[in-house]
C-alpha cells in the first residue's frame, strides 16, 4: 500500500513538472502594435478673387483613412480636399473629421465669414431735382441684380438694372435693399436708409451708452438701459419717478458728425412718451451745445418710430438727449433711439 501511495505520489509530480515544462516552452504572443494616431489640419483659401463665396479646402491631416467635412450651412463631403461655395452670407464653422483604421480621430474647425457691407455697397448721387440715382458698386462677380423700396427683398421691387434713379423727397428716410446673385447661385443682400443726399448711417452701436438715472434693475435690467440702443423696438427702457432731469448719451471714441436720430415709442401708457427734450452735443463733455429742440411732440401709435433732423457740420464725441418732460405721469419710457450720420452736401 505505501509502495503504491509513493508511485502516485511520483506520477504527480512528473505531471506536473512536464506541465511546467510545457508551459515553459509555449511562445507568448505579442500584441500588434497600434499605428500612429491620426493629426488634424487644413487651410481654406478663396479661389477667386471675384467669387467670394468659393473656398478651396486643403487637407493637410496625417495618418487617416477616413474624412468627413461639415460647412456649417447644412452641407457636407467626404472629399480628402474638397471646394465648397456657400449659397449665402454669413458666419460659417468648418469642422474637418478625420479617422484611421484603428478609429482613433481628430478633429479641426475654422470660421468662415462672408459680409455683404464688405463686398457690396450702393453708389449715390443726388441730382438735386428729386431724384437719387443709384448704381452698384462691387468686385463680386454677379449675373444678376435686383432692387427693392423697403428694407428686405419682400419689399416693393423697382429695377433689375445695374443703375437706377429714385425719387426722393427732401427730409424724407426711405430704406432700399439691393440684391446681387453670383452665376452659382450665391446672393448677397445689402439695405440702406436713403435720403435725397444720399446714405444715411446709423451709428448708434458706435457709441458708448450712460444715462443721469437708470432702471430700479439696472442696466441689464428687462427695462434697463441698455434697452434703449439693442436696436429691438420690441423692448424698451423704462424709468420710475421721472421729474424733468433725465438725461441719456452716447460717447463716440472718434467723433462724428450727427444730423439725425430717432425715437421709437413704448409698447403701452402713452403718458409716459416723451413730449419735451433737447439734444446737446459736446467734445469734452462737459461743455454743451444744444442742436436740436423740441416741444410738444405726439406718438399717435405703440412702438411707432419717428425720425427728427437737425443742422450741424461739428464732429463731437458726445451727443446727449435731455428730457424735459412727458405726457403726463411721472415715468418714462422708449423702446429705441438711434443716432444718423447724414451725408454732407
């Protein structure tokens, strides 16, 4: 019995050992290496100098198999480097996608813009008989153009002509849009407020806005100041215990030459319009000259826009609009003001 026990015993252990052995000699299997991580790059070049719609994509990424590109107007190609023309103006993100086989990716964006007032403006000239003629002035290579009265291309149409005449009443504002398309189908847009001299700015959003007395909720505020300038007519600056000292103004870092501007009224309580006020103008702020006044001054209807007009050829830095009293009621409110730059005869 101990012999046979003892023979077991050694059985085992030559099992095992050869086990061992076995385990010895068997190669282990080495995991393949992962190929180089793919890099994302490109560049974006406009292909001809008259056709600003039209970029040249190159892609200049490493160690890919796969490209996906998105050019942020509802479009997109997996061409290694494609040439993309976007259909329209404006602000355009690219992303460039790039995987290798292993779908490790990268990824790289760029800003595309495209700004009609940048590549298309309204030449004018005033004839001094009633009419403004019109004409377009742009490097874009267009195949068709059209012209409208009023502030979109939904408004009334007038010519497709390169060159137009309109008539123009003196003091009156009037807004014109121009529309261009290119022979692939991109259109640019562009509107101007017109008068019988020519180009009318707006450059409130040059300025800097303070008031003498804001809004309980300040500024920011959902009648605050800063209401006054969003150009939204939809919202409105609103101020309690109002007692004819209210001032609001605008510091320009350059100065300019202002011959207009406009109130737009509230949206309800016509009591608290404005119905006295002078608008001062000033180099150093604190010397004031006054170059408009008014009196008496109605806003038959809610949020109805109203243009006033005044003489002046002196640049300043500040232009302050001084209320001196409202309807009735001691609040105020306006929905917008906007300061012109009229053109100089």
């Amino acid at each position: 019995m101990e012999i046979q026990f003892r023979n077991l015993l050694g059985t085992i252990f030559l099992a095992v050992t050869l086990c061992a052995g076995c385990k010895k000699d068997e190669k282990e299997i080495a995991p393949e290496p992962e190929g180089p991580k793919p890099t994302a790059s490109f560049t974006a070049s406009q292909v001809a100098d008259d056709d600003p719609f039209t970029f040249d994509f190159e892609n200049e990424s490493t160690n890919f198999s796969v490209v996906r590109w998105e050019f942020g107007d509802d479009s997109s190609s997996v061409e290694t480097s494609p040439v993309h023309t976007f259909l329209k103006t404006g602000t355009f993100t690219v992303l460039m996608r790039v995987e290798n086989e292993e779908k490790y990716w990268a990824q790289r964006e760029k800003i595309i813009q495209i700004n009609p007032n940048r590549l298309m403006e309204m030449d004018t000239r005033p004839t001094g008989t009633g009419t403004l003629d019109l004409a377009v002035n742009t490097g874009v290579n267009l195949s068709e153009v059209s012209w409208y009265n009023g502030a979109t291309a939904t408004g009334t149409p007038i010519s497709t002509e390169r060159e137009v005449s309109i008539p123009v009443e003196t003091g009156r504002f009037d807004y014109y849009t121009l529309q261009g398309k290119t022979p692939k189908g991109s259109v640019l847009q562009i509107t101007r407020l017109l008068t019988d001299l020519g180009i009318v700015r707006d450059v409130t959003a040059d300025g800097v806005l303070s008031v003498s007395r804001d809004n309980n909720g300040g500024p920011d505020g959902g009648e605050g100041s800063k209401k006054l300038v969003d150009n939204d007519i939809t919202t409105k600056f609103l101020q309690s215990d109002f007692s004819g000292d209210l001032w609001f103004q605008l510091e320009f870092y350059n100065p300019v030459v202002l011959g207009g501007y406009t109130f737009t009224s509230g949206n309800d309580a016509d009591g608290r319009d404005p119905l006295n006020w002078r608008l001062e103008g000033s180099k150093d702020g604190s010397n004031w000259t006054v170059l408009d006044r008014r009196e008496n001054e109605d806003f038959p209807g809610r949020r109805e826009t109203r243009t006033f007009t005044f003489a002046n050829s002196t640049a300043y830095n500040f232009y302050r609009i001084y209320v001196t009293a409202v309807n009735s009621g001691s609040l105020f409110q306006l929905s917008e003001w906007r300061v012109l730059s009229l053109p100089q005869t």
